[in-house]
C-alpha cells in the first residue's frame, strides 16, 4: 500500500506537510466542506491559511486524488471515494450527504438515454431528500 507521500509524488504534486494533512483529513472525513478541512489540517499540522488549503484542494482534485461535488445551495464539498463515478443523496433539511452507488444499469451509469452524439465518460447524479432524522422530526 502506498503512503500518502508516495501517492502525492505519483501524480506529480510537490510533497508537503500540508498536502499529506489535508488528502488524509478529505479521506476520513465524510463529505466536508473547506472549513472543516481546513480545521482538520490544522489539527495535524498546526496553522495553515485558508488560501493554502483551496490552493492544495484544487491541485488535488485536478490530480484526481479527491472528487468535489457541490450540492445546490450548499458550499462545494470533498472526498476521497473516487474513480467509481458514485452519486449522492442529500438531505433537503440538514444538509448530510451520502454516497449511492449505482443503482441500475452497468456501473458507472454511463448509458444515457439519448446522448446526443456525445462520448459521456462521467455522470453526476444527486438525490434529494429527507435524512431519516429529519424525516422523523418532521413527522412528529
């Protein structure tokens, strides 16, 4: 298994303390914005700005070690679960979000039903709804 190091190095991106901090902050996280990120590297690291962090988040997810999603109305967010081409389910009330994989057809959902002559090698689908604590709330 490759360290965090060697992987940032494979993909041709400079090693730094900050970089290794903030792909292992979006790997055990669930989905966090850049505050949270931000706050995570902190912690193992001790002060980072923020620019550093959206700098190192878009260096990243252009290397394609993080995917980015941004839920509407909600701030961008990012993960380490890539390369499968998963979706998401958002809660409409709080805001959680959760990975879905594909639920019909051949992973990874790539067969439109009219693709309009283009060659798809990539589809985003997001689900809204009610978490099951929101949905509880509501009810009662």
């Amino acid at each position: 298994m490759k360290t965090t190091a060697e992987e940032l190095r494979g993909v041709g991106l400079r090693v730094t303390a900050a970089r290794v901090a903030l792909l292992e902050t979006v790997r055990e996280g669930d989905h966090l914005d850049v505050e949270a990120i931000a706050s995570g590297v902190r912690d193992r690291v001790g002060h980072v700005s923020l620019q550093a962090v959206y700098e190192a988040l878009h260096a990243l997810t252009a290397a394609g070690l993080v995917r980015r999603i941004e839920p509407a109305g909600s701030p961008a967010r990012f993960e380490g679960r890539i390369g499968d081409n998963h979706h998401h389910v958002v809660c409409r009330s709080c805001g959680v979000v959760a990975d879905v994989d594909c639920a019909v057809g051949e992973v990874p959902c790539l067969t439109a039903s009219d693709a309009h002559g283009f060659t798809i090698d990539e589809a985003e689908v997001i689900y809204w709804g009610l978490c099951p604590q929101c949905s509880t709330a509501r009810s009662s």
